[in-house]
C-alpha cells in the first residue's frame, strides 16, 4: 500500500512540475536553441514564453529574430512591431525592423527604422554601416559615406567601413579616395575579395592597368568559382587590346600585332570563365567582344 502511494505522490509531483515552468525558463532553452544554430526551435520555445508574459518586448523581439533567420519576414515584422508597442526605447528592435525591410528591399521603410535605432543609441557601429548601406542603394552616396565616417569613428579598423565607403567614392567618381579605402580594407583584411575587385575597378579608372590586371588575378585565385573576377580581368586585358591597337595605328609592328592577338583570346577566356560561373554581364562580353 505504501509503494502504491509513493508512486501515486511521484505521478502528481511530475505533473505539477511541468506546470509550473516559468518564461524565463522556456527563454532560457530559446537562447540553448538559438546559439545551436536551431532558429525554428528557439521561436517555439520563445512563443511559449510569450504565452505566459505576453507583456515582454524582449520575447518579442527575440522571437522576431529567429522568425528572420527562417526568413519569416511577415512574421518577424510584426514581433518587431509588437516589441516596439510595448517599449519604444528597444533600438535594437527598430535595427532589427529595419534588417527585415532591408531584405525585402523596402528600403525608405527601412532607413526610418534605421533613424529610430540611431536616435536612441548612437553609439552602436552596426546601425550606422546598415543605414549607410540603404543610403547607398537608394542613391545617395553622399549621405552613405557620412553613415560609413560614423562607423570608422567609433571603430577605425573596421574593414567593411572601408570596403563600403570606397565603393560610394566609385559611385561619385572619386577613384582615387575609393582605391585609398580599399588599400586600408585589404590592409585590414589581405583576402577580402569585393575589395581586390573595387580597387582593381580604380586602377582601370586611374589608368593604371598592370596594377589593374594584378588585382584581378589575385581575387580570381582566391575565388576561382567566382565569375566577377574574371570578367574584371577580361577587361583589363582588353583596355591592353586597346593600347595595343592605338600602337598598331602609330607603327605597323609584327610584335605589336602577336600581342593584341594573344590579349584578345586570354580576355575572351576568361570571358568564357564568367560565363561558366553564370557571372550574367559575360554573356553580353562575349557578343560585343568576342565575335568568330
């Protein structure tokens, strides 16, 4: 009789027990959850403790994340919009509102999530480089590279800052303050690739086409599934074609005439390589450059 009661006793004790689960219990298996990389997982786990402290702007704007990283973006924007509706100081939910805009390429949404981030802490690198990104796409450079001076202010070895204030410097034509950025980046970071790229972009730009063709060679060797690389080198080699031909129409030079034979295949392969990485601007190369 005493064993049966025992058990009974046990039975209520593991049901109570699994009742009385708090949110900061289930929060605490949401973050397990998250930093495992199981983002589907963490927001059930999140939505539990939202049922029980429905009232919490940090579930909310937990939950919005891991709905992000499933790219749940309906989903994400409304936790986003429910955190900020119970405490509108959060700057991380404005920040993380305007990252779900920014993917769904509502960028004038997402540069006012981005100034509400920014006016309640501007002391937060991200929300500056984020902000200066949309700046960027919507057009204005001038604005972006304000955004990037902020971020090398508060952090003066951050590679991407420079990475994206040079490729606003190309966009108003500044080369060279574009290829000092990105000489600073690839100093920071010797293997960055879209940096090669862009300063190789500048060295044609400045005439500087050896240097140019350096550059490509490199991103190419560091990323030789990557078709941008080649098609860059492909037209580095052939800015060389072209001063080859001005040569040709100076002095009729047998030399001359082997080399710009030679530099015409060597762009068209690598022409061919872009294509076969599916780089798209290849195909219209190889029409315009390349005809049999």
């Amino acid at each position: 009789m005493k064993k049966k009661i025992f058990i009974s006793v046990f039975v209520i004790f593991t049901f109570t027990s699994l009742f009385s689960q708090t949110a900061g219990d289930f929060y605490n298996r949401a973050s397990v959850k998250f930093n495992s990389g199981d983002f589907a997982g963490a927001a059930t786990e999140y939505t539990r403790a939202i049922d029980l402290s429905n009232n919490s702007a940090v579930l909310y704007s937990n939950r919005g994340v891991c709905y992000f990283k499933i790219e749940k973006f309906d989903n994400a924007l409304n936790d986003y919009s429910r955190a900020i509706a119970l405490d509108s100081t959060i700057s991380n939910a404005y920040f993380n509102k305007g990252n779900v805009l920014k993917s769904l390429e509502r960028n004038n949404e997402a540069l006012i999530a981005y100034d509400h981030a920014i006016k309640l802490d501007s002391t937060d690198k991200k929300y500056f480089q984020n902000r200066g990104m949309v700046k960027a796409v919507l057009g204005d450079d001038k604005g972006a590279i304000e955004d990037f001076n902020k971020v090398l202010y508060l952090a003066p070895t951050d590679s991407k800052a420079f990475y994206n204030r040079g490729t606003s410097l190309i966009n108003l034509g500044e080369y060279k303050n574009a290829k000092h950025d990105f000489d600073k980046a690839l100093d920071l970071e010797p293997n960055y690739y879209k940096a090669l790229i862009n300063r190789g972009i500048c060295h044609v730009q400045l005439d500087e086409n050896e240097e140019a063709k350096s550059d490509f060679t490199l991103a190419v060797t560091l990323s030789p599934m990557d078709g941008e690389g080649y098609y860059y080198r492909a037209l580095a080699t052939l800015n060389d074609v072209n001063l080859i031909k001005s040569e040709n129409k100076k002095k009729l030079n047998i030399t001359l005439i082997k080399e710009n034979i030679y530099a015409q295949k060597a762009a068209c392969s690598d022409f061919e390589k872009a294509k076969q990485f599916e780089y798209s601007r290849a195909y219209a190369a190889i029409k315009e450059y390349c005809k049999k």
